[in-house]
C-alpha cells in the first residue's frame, strides 16, 4: 500500500503541487502571497529554477541575476531614503 501511495506522489501533476503550495501558505498564517498576481511566477520559478537553468545560457544567466541584484539595490535604496526622510523630518521638528 505505501508503494502505491508513493506512485501517486511521483505523479502528482503541476496542478496539485500549486494547490498544496496555496493551501500550505494559507494555513500556515501567510496569506499574503495569495493576494499577489505574480504568485504563480514566483512559484514556477523557485520550483524550477534547475531546468530553467539549464536550458538558458550561463550568459543570460549571468545577465539575469545582475537586473535583479540591480533591482534589489534599487528597493534597499528606496527603504533607506524613506527611513532617513522621516528621521531628520523628526530630528529638525524638535
């Protein structure tokens, strides 16, 4: 009985995995990612980053992960600016 079981789970489609991924989110208290549009895209790209990998070349690769860390400093930029206007806001008000 637990080989069968253990079948079903090799063959579980792309469907169910989504629905298990939802639900484990949902249940365990961050619902946050469901209101998101991009969920999806997040998700098949975490879960497929190897085969994503593997098909592109290590340029594209390359080139890829120097937008986003471009895009990653960009929003670490943006926190910092707005952390530091509402300081010296404060600070010059007193």
């Amino acid at each position: 009985m637990s080989g069968e079981y253990r079948g079903d789970e090799r063959k579980q489609t792309v469907r169910g995995r989504i629905v298990r991924f939802l639900s484990a989110v949902k249940t365990g208290g961050v619902e946050v990612l469901q209101d998101k549009p991009g969920r999806h895209l997040v998700y098949f790209c975490y879960a497929y980053a190897t085969k994503i990998t593997k098909v592109i070349p290590p340029s594209t690769a390359h080139s890829i992960l120097r937008v986003i860390a471009f895009i990653l400093l960009c929003i670490g930029v943006q926190i910092a600016w707005d952390g530091l206007a509402v300081l010296i806001a404060a600070v010059l008000r007193t």
